[in-house]
C-alpha cells in the first residue's frame, strides 16, 4: 500500500487546525483579559530581572490563540500583533511573515510543547527579533511535570531546562535565562538555583487561592519561563 506523503501532510495540518480551533473555544473566559493582565505582568518582571528594557517597541506573540495577551501589550503602549495556525502558518515549515531584526519582543505562551520539529521556528525567531530584543517562552518543565505532561493531547516535544537551553544555544542564542513561572510572587525567587525554585513551585500555589481564578492557574507551577537574547 502506497502512502501519498501530500495528502498525509495535508490531513495532519488539517487536523491540527481542528485541534487549535477547539482549544480556543475553550478559553472563552470573562477572567481571561484580567489573567492576561497577570501574564503580562510576570514576562515584564522577568525581563527586568534579567536586566533587559521593557521600554515598548514592537512585540509579536507567536501561538496567540485569542490575541488577548496582544491586547494587553497593547493597552501597555507596545505595537503588537499575533500570529497562529488560523492565520494559515505552519510553524514546522513557513517563514514569518516579518522583516529582519523588526521585532523587540517575542512571546510564546505554551506554545513550542506543541511544535514537534521546532527548527523553522527558532530560525525565523532568531532572524526577526531585533539586536537588543528578547523573546520570552512560557512552557512545562518535564522535570517538574513529569507523565502528566501528556496529559495535553497535542503536547509533543517536552523541554527540560538543561535541554532548552542547550537547543536555544544550538540556535545562535548567546544569552539564555530560565527561571520558575511564577505570578503574585516576589521577583527574589529568581535569583535563587533553578532546582530551590521549582522546589519551591512544587510546594506553593503560585496564583493564590482567589475563588474567581480559573482551575488551571490554582495548581502548584511546574512550569518554566525562558528568556533568550542575541
């Protein structure tokens, strides 16, 4: 039996379309511009931290779903715009429709889990993000997470944060900071060794225990922002 490898790729980008399109009806929330406001909030921090300006420029969040984070960016002054699979991208296969060095600032919030061969994407990454620009990832830390990371149907690819640095070096990235995800905690978490952070994360909620919080961000983190620079 023959397998026409056109039609298979075809019916795999199809499917995942479908996928994406369901898991973004799900984040139909009236909290979520508020979560949103939190997220932005803790990326911002983070760069500071690592000594990086947050002064607003130019930002692309890559896997933008909704666009909500967009929003805020936009509501803190930044020109920000949003790319996913709806828009007709293949992250695995197609360039990024911007110009070289154009972008200050990448975001991808859960998103490089789900791209099993993330070679384009850190090449495109690294061509659009401009000389003192940062691009910040917000993903599961498989050490933290351990099985439960399959948990997600379409999670792919995990990263521990040994393995994520080595790969961002791989692509050229000459500075690579990972630290705990961690909102409504003190920024002093991260100057601690990554092991006393997530043991940390482990151990407390790390959004509270607010009745109005959506499920999903009660838990204890176990997962890891990235931070990557030229």
């Amino acid at each position: 039996m023959q397998i026409d490898l056109k039609d298979a790729m075809s019916n795999t980008r199809e499917q995942t379309e479908v996928y994406f399109t369901k898991r973004i009806e799900t984040l139909v929330d009236p909290h979520r511009h508020k979560n949103c406001c939190v997220s932005y909030e803790t990326i911002m921090r983070f760069v500071k931290f690592h000594n990086f300006a947050t002064a607003p420029g130019k930002h692309l969040d890559i896997g933008c779903g909704d666009r909500a984070l967009c929003k805020v960016f936009d509501e803190n002054g930044w020109s920000s715009a949003g790319i996913d699979i709806a828009d007709g991208i293949d992250f695995e296969s197609d360039k990024l429709p911007f110009d070289d060095q154009s972008i200050d600032m990448i975001t991808l919030y859960g998103v490089i889990e789900h791209i099993a061969n993330p070679d384009m994407l850190l090449k495109e990454i690294h061509r659009i993000l401009s000389i003192k620009g940062v691009c910040v990832m917000i993903t599961p830390n498989i050490v933290s997470e351990g099985m439960t990371f399959y948990d997600d149907p379409d999670h792919k690819k995990p990263y521990s944060p040994t393995g994520f640095s080595w790969l961002m070096k791989m692509y050229g990235f000459n500075i690579c900071r990972i630290g705990l995800w961690t909102v409504k905690k003190p920024s002093f978490i991260w100057g601690f060794p990554l092991g006393t952070q997530f043991f940390i994360g482990k151990l407390f909620p790390f959004y509270g225990r607010n009745k109005h919080v959506p499920q999903f961000l009660k838990g204890r983190s176990k997962t890891m922002i990235g931070l990557i620079s030229r």
